[in-house]
C-alpha cells in the first residue's frame, strides 16, 4: 500500500514507519521537523489546511521533490500535541494541532477517499472506575479530566460525524501507556520516560501513590497497528494497552533497581490533579481483529528503555 504517516518522526510514529516499510509498503512521512532529509519526507503543519492539502495537490513545492500529486491508500495520523500539561502549556497549539489538524486531515479524506487511522488516547476514559472497555464511551457519561484529554475526545466525535455526512472509512485507536525507545525526553512525556531519565541524570522526581497503569512496550503498540492494514474494518474503535497493570511507585522502583540507586531521588504525593487515576484497559477487541499481543513485560520493556537513553544521552 501507498501509506501517509502523520507526525511520523515521534515517540509512535518512528518505530511504525520501519515496521510498515519491513512490511512491504511504501511509506510517506510529515512532521514539523526541519531536519528530516530523506525522499519519504515533508514538513508539513497538520493545523494548516493548505500546507496539508498540498499533498494531494503537488502544488506550491517550487525548491523539493514534491512536484507532482500523490494518493495514498490508508493515512496514520499519529501528528499531535502529547500530555495533559502541555496541554495547559501551551493549549492553543494543542488545540490547533488535535482539533484543527484532525478536522484538516478529515477534509481531505472526504475528499480523496482514502481510508485512515486517528489515534486517541486512554485519557478519554476520564475517571472511570472500572476496567475500560471501548463501549463504555458510547453507554456512559464520561467527564474527561483535561484538555488533551478533551481534544482528543473532539477528534473522536469528528470522525464519527465525517462517517455519517460523507461515508468515510476510518478506524479509531485508544493508546494505553505507550513507551519505549524513540520517546526522547521533555517534561511533558511519559511516566516512564520521564523518571528514567531523572534517574539517569540524578533529577529527584514526583511519584504520586494512588495512581495505577497498564504500561505497553512500544513494539508490541506498532505490530498491532501495523495489523489493521491486513483487517481494515471502518468504524471500528480499539484499545491498544498492555497486560502489566501496576502503580507508579512500581515503575520508580524498577527504574531504581535497575540503575542501582536508591529512592532518595523520589518525593512522594497522594494525587495528580485532573490525571486518571486508575487505567485497567480490556484490548480483546484488538486480539480479535488485529492480532494483538504482548511480549516484552514491563521489567524488560524498562531495561530496554534506560539502555536506550544512555546510548542517544551519551550517559
């Protein structure tokens, strides 16, 4: 297949990108990275419609290689702003990037017909307290807990209601706790990612007590993503997690452990404010139709992680 990946240099995204291609398909990538010199590349700005549109059109690439159109058979738009702080941050290129990118990206499905995967997240659960099945979005109310949070739920709405007006085929997927080599460090990220490099670099860091995860190593999140270009089914909702249900103190002490260090790093709080605080995730939809499985568990998947940040760290 001919494959757009949107925001295809991020945490997600760089580890799809060679799992599609291993798998025969020729893929194409934007982001807003300056630096990405490769033929399969564009910068392009998910939140301008015009700078997307040109795309499909080739028009307007006067000094690239982008000259002529080009048709792709299935689009992944894994191109957002992450995290519900920086979702507070900096909420205006949040909103713009998830509400208007996504809403750019569907004007061009209903008008070129292709087909596409927008991709959700765990946070749109909100506060609910029992395991999170992906009907329980459509048979409960559900106060989401945050901006991202909301701005996703937006774009979920968004694709349902392209469906109805203009029959477009689209297959939504709620991540769970992704992490894994290719998430570079920022304030703003994971969990995991970001007490792995505190504890690398001897940063002290939060743990918030009453708090629990289903954590999924990010090779594990690709293979089933790759899966839905084999078993497209539109309208489709999947939740992608994993099976290492744990608290955050759990995590802190793996990374401690592996690392040799002690929790004297570690400040202890009760709550997040406006964070979920408890994710038990039931992905058997997504072992029906797409395969899904886990095999890296999460005391592996972290050792893999540090090794990771010491080689690209130089730690």
């Amino acid at each position: 297949m001919n494959i757009l990946v949107t925001g295809g240099l991020g945490a997600v995204g760089s580890v799809l990108v060679p799992e599609l291609e291993k798998r025969g398909h020729n893929v194409f990538v934007i982001d807003l990275n300056t630096h990405h010199h490769a033929e399969n590349y564009a910068r392009v700005d998910v939140g301008e419609f015009r700078q997307l549109e040109k795309l499909w059109t080739g028009k307007g690439w006067d000094r690239g290689y982008l000259h002529s159109p080009r048709k792709f058979d299935i689009v992944f738009h894994l191109a957002a702003e992450f995290g519900r702080w920086n979702g507070e941050d900096y909420y205006e290129t949040m909103w713009k990037t998830n509400a208007v990118g996504t809403k750019n990206l569907l004007k061009m499905q209903e008008k070129e017909g292709f087909k596409a995967v927008y991709f959700s997240t765990s946070e749109v659960y909100g506060d609910f307290r029992d395991v999170m099945v992906e009907k329980v979005m459509e048979n409960t109310e559900v106060k989401q807990l945050n901006d991202y949070a909301l701005s996703k739920w937006v774009n979920e709405q968004q694709v349902l209601n392209s469906a109805s007006m203009y029959a477009t085929e689209s297959v939504r997927v709620r991540l769970f706790n992704s992490y894994g080599p290719g998430e570079y460090y920022s304030p703003y990220r994971s969990v995991i990612c970001l007490f792995a490099y505190r504890a690398l670099k001897n940063i002290p860091y939060i743990v918030y007590k009453n708090h629990s995860r289903t954590s999924i190593f990010i090779t594990d999140v690709v293979n089933s993503l790759a899966n839905i270009t084999n078993n497209f089914i539109p309208g489709e909702v999947y939740n992608i997690g994993g099976t290492d249900y744990h608290d955050i103190e759990q995590i802190s002490d793996l990374i401690l452990n592996y690392l040799g260090k002690d929790k004297s790093l570690v400040t202890f709080q009760e709550n997040e404010i406006l964070t979920t605080k408890d994710k038990r995730v039931d992905s058997s939809k997504a072992i029906e139709d797409l395969n899904h499985k886990v095999t890296v568990n999460l005391e592996e998947g972290i050792a893999k992680t540090i090794e990771w940040m010491k080689k690209v760290y130089n730690l």
